[in-house]
C-alpha cells in the first residue's frame, strides 16, 4: 500500500543522523526514577536534541525505559520526531521487550497518522486523524511531556497514544507555581493539571521548561527527576 512506503520512508529519515555538530543541540537529557504503589520500579534515560537550523530544525527525544512488573521486566525504547516551534509529532516508533514485546510504528501521512503494530499477536494496522497540533504521548514515558511545557491553562491539544491505540483530548485545566522537593533539593517548578475523561495527569516543569516529575493517580504512577538530586 501507498500510506506503508510513506511510513516506512517516515521512519527511516529518523534514523539519519546529523553530521555537522553546529547542528545538533542537547536541549534536555537525565533519567527519572519510576514508582507504582509508592515503591520504586525502575528507570527511564533520556536524551532531547534538536537537529538542523532555523525553520526548518526537527527536534528528536528518545528513551530507554526498564521496569520490573508483576510479570517480569519490560524494556521500551521509544523515539518520537516532532517540528518546530511548538513540539507537534510526525514521526514516532517504540520497541518493547521483555513480557509484552510489540513494534510500534507512526508516520504522519498527508492529514492522517497511520500505524502499524506488531505484536506476538499479529500486525495491525490503525489511522488517527491529524490535528495541526497533535502530540504523541506513551503511558508512564515522563520526558514526552516536554512537548506540552507551552501549553496555556484551558488549553486542548490532541494527543495520541500509540500502543493503547487511543487518541485523546487533554485539558491544562490547573497551573500552579510551588517548591518541589526533590531529594535534598528544592526546586520552584509549575505544576500544570491535564485532565482526559475521569483521569488528570500532574505535571511539574522547573523554570527551564524541563518535565522534573509526572503524577498519574490513577495509574499509581510517578515519574521523579534522579539526576537532578545532588
């Protein structure tokens, strides 16, 4: 099919890398430490760079994300594309290891975002519709929400989240400027509240725009900056 050679081509131009090192920027990289249930699970390394020059500079994020589970360990390693200025997804995979292995794959296509997932299950194929603000988002990934630091109080920006095959409308419903603790540091961060159907997910960003700590009660979840600790 035509929209399979787009996404395969999609997907191939993020794995070319830059040469020229007056052309890349780490804007943000560290590694949060990940808690269920108040006890600690695992770990997520990322790293931020911004590839290219003017308007036409694409900013990248991956991740190595290991957490230990009630059925073993899991290992996802997304990488996400997205355009400058405001962070809008066009190009995402994910590789997931370990219990529930899949391959992820998400290219905007013309006003589409088509998928492809494989599973031990099989490969399935999805298409989302594409809003010119859309952002990609993982369950419990914390440093995506760096695509979502400028996002006004009231807001709604269209999200997807690929491997739960769901597409979402959050809300910045609460902004609250406070001191965050972490470790024996404190640290003035903006707490904003993006609220999707019965769940809000609470987000802090330091004065940098960096994601410092991720809050998802619902899903008994937190994400907390480690290397920020000194």
């Amino acid at each position: 099919m035509a929209w399979r050679r787009h996404l395969q081509t999609a997907l191939l131009t993020m794995l070319i890398p830059v040469h020229a090192a007056g052309q890349r920027v780490v804007v943000d990289e560290g590694t949060f430490t990940i808690y269920h249930d108040g006890q600690e699970v695992g770990t997520e390394e990322f790293t931020i760079r911004r590839e290219g020059l003017g308007p036409d500079a694409t900013v990248f994020a991956h991740a190595v994300v290991s957490v230990n589970g009630p059925e073993g360990r899991t290992e996802m390693r997304p990488l996400l594309q997205t355009t400058l200025p405001d962070g809008a997804a066009s190009n995402y995979q994910l590789s997931v290891s370990g219990a529930q292995s899949a391959e992820v794959s998400l290219a905007l296509v013309g006003r589409r975002f088509v998928s492809l997932i494989r599973t031990q299950r099989g490969e399935e194929e999805r298409e989302f519709l594409a809003g010119p603000d859309t952002r990609i988002l993982e369950q419990d990934i914390a440093h995506q929400y760096y695509f979502l630091r400028n996002q006004r109080e009231g807001s709604i920006t269209p999200v997807i989240e690929p491997r739960s095959r769901r597409r979402l409308r959050l809300n910045a419903s609460q902004w609250s400027d406070e001191e965050l603790r972490i470790g024996v540091n404190r640290i003035q961060a903006r707490r904003v509240t993006f609220s999707v159907d019965d769940e809000d997910r609470h987000v802090w960003y330091d004065r940098q725009g960096r994601v410092v700590r991720v809050e998802v009660p619902a899903r008994a979840y937190v994400a907390e900056r480690a290397d920020l600790v000194g």
